[in-house]
C-alpha cells in the first residue's frame, strides 16, 4: 500500500451567528424563541487528494482558505460534514502552538506531559529526555512554566517532541515560521531526515521559499475549494502571480 493519507470528497460547514448579540441574556432570550439566526459557512468545499508515502505535501492559500481547517480533519479533531479522511499509519499532529502543553507546568513536565498523551511509557520519556531537550536548546530553561516561553520556544519544544518519535506521518501548520531561522533551518534538516526515513509530511507555510524547499506536491486552497494541486514550481508559480 502505497498510500499515507486519502481525503475524499471533504466539506466542512460551520454555523455562524448572523447578528449581533449584545448580552447573554438577549442570547437565551432568542434561545428559547428559536430565532437565534445561523449562516452555514462553507470552510472545505469537495476537497479530495492523496498522499502518497515519503512524500512532503505542501498547503498553500491565503488567511482563511481552510489550511488548518483541512489539517484538523486529517488529524481527526474534527469530523467533516461530509466525505473522510483516512489516514495510514501513526500521526503527530503539530497544529496549533501550545496544544498539548499545560502552561502552569515546567518544560519538563510537559515534556512528560506530551509524551504519555502520545502514548509513550516514562521509561521511553527517559531515554529520550535528552535529545528533546538538546534539540529544543532549551536546557537552561527546563525548569521555567511553559507560560513564560516566548511562542519560538514553545514551538521548538513542540517540533522536538513530535518528531522524536518518528512518526509515520508529520503534519505542521505554520509552527516552522515562528521559530528564528537557526532553528527554521534545523527543522527542515530534520524534516528532510525523515523523508529519507520514510516518513510522509503534510505542512502549511506562508512561506513560499519554505515549501518550493521542502515539497515535492502542493495544493492551493482558495476558499475552501482546490484551486490547483500538482508540482511543486508550478503551483507556487501560479500562487504567486495569483492565477
Ligand atoms: N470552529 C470554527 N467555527 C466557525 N468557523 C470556523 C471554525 N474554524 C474555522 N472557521 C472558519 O473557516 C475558515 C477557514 O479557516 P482556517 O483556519 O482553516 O483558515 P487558514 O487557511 O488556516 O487561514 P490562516 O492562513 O489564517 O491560518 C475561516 O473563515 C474561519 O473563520
Ligand atoms: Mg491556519
């Protein structure tokens, strides 16, 4: 089987209030009336592409074409309206900074944290304590709540977390671009070591030079429909110059 990740026919609606509402309580007035006012929001429209295994997958489109919201469903937080993700292999998600930690707790216990929520045993943690931590370069700060990082360093603990593990397949939005470009090109080194290793990866960058550097297929989301999806030099080609 020579598939990672198979998306067929995904829509995702969301509902989104209408009006205004001032108060609470003018909310559960029109609660119990029954004319609270919805607008289904199309997010995903008929979304369908393969990913094939080893390959780096690149997602390109502008605020609020439906990136993040295409990988959500891939990692299974949310359910689409309609279609399915299927996914081959174990996955580490990397979506949303921060997610996963707990901010009153210590880099070190969220290393520990993040771990057994992977499904990792303390005695796993342990041996691969030190390698996360070096990766990160974040052994002066070990001790510090996760909530005094600054969104470069909660980023480069997430990365090492996540990919320490090897994952079958590696999806990142948008965490790469804030960490410094030391550790931009760190990532992308070892992203590429996991390609060589197999591994598949699905990332979202605003960063054109990013994905033309990293991918070997993209896709162009425009309001929440593929615009394009194909080779690499010519989808970002056609992104740029916004045909
Ligand atoms: N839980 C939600 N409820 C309602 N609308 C949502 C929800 N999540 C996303 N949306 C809407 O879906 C659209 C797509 O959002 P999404 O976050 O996927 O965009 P994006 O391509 O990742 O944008 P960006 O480049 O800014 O990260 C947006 O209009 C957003 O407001
Ligand atoms: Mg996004």
């Amino acid at each position: 089987m020579n598939t990672a990740v198979e998306v067929k026919n995904v829509t995702m609606k969301f509902n989104m209030s209408k009006e205004k509402i001032d108060s609470i309580k003018e909310y559960f007035v029109k609660l119990v009336k029954g004319n609270l006012l919805y607008t289904e929001f199309t997010a995903l429209d008929s979304v369908s592409f393969d990913v094939k295994k080893g390959e780096v997958f690149g997602i390109v489109g502008l605020n609020g074409s439906g990136k993040s919201t295409l990988l959500k469903v891939v990692s299974g937080i949310l359910k689409p309206s309609t279609g399915q993700a299927k996914v081959f292999g174990n996955i580490s998600p990397l979506i949303e900074l921060g997610a996963g930690f707990d901010p009153d707790l210590t880099a070190r216990e969220n290393i520990y944290l993040n771990g057994y929520v992977l499904g990792h045993t303390k005695k796993y943690i342990d041996e691969k304590f030190d390698s996360i931590v070096e990766f990160a370069e974040l052994e002066e700060f070990l001790d510090v709540p996760i909530k005094n990082f600054s969104s470069g360093m909660v980023a480069r603990l997430g990365f090492s977390i996540a990919t320490i593990v090897k994952p079958d397949i590696l999806i990142v939005d948008e965490i790469l671009s804030v960490g410094d470009y030391k550790f931009q090109e760190k990532c992308e080194k070892r992203i590429k070591e996991m390609m060589a290793g197999g591994t598949t990866v699905i990332i979202v960058s605003h960063s054109i030079t990013q994905i033309e550097r990293l991918c070997n297929t993209v896709l162009w989301l425009e309001k929440g429909k593929m615009k394009m999806i194909g080779d690499t030099n010519e989808v970002c080609n056609a992104y740029r110059n916004g045909n």
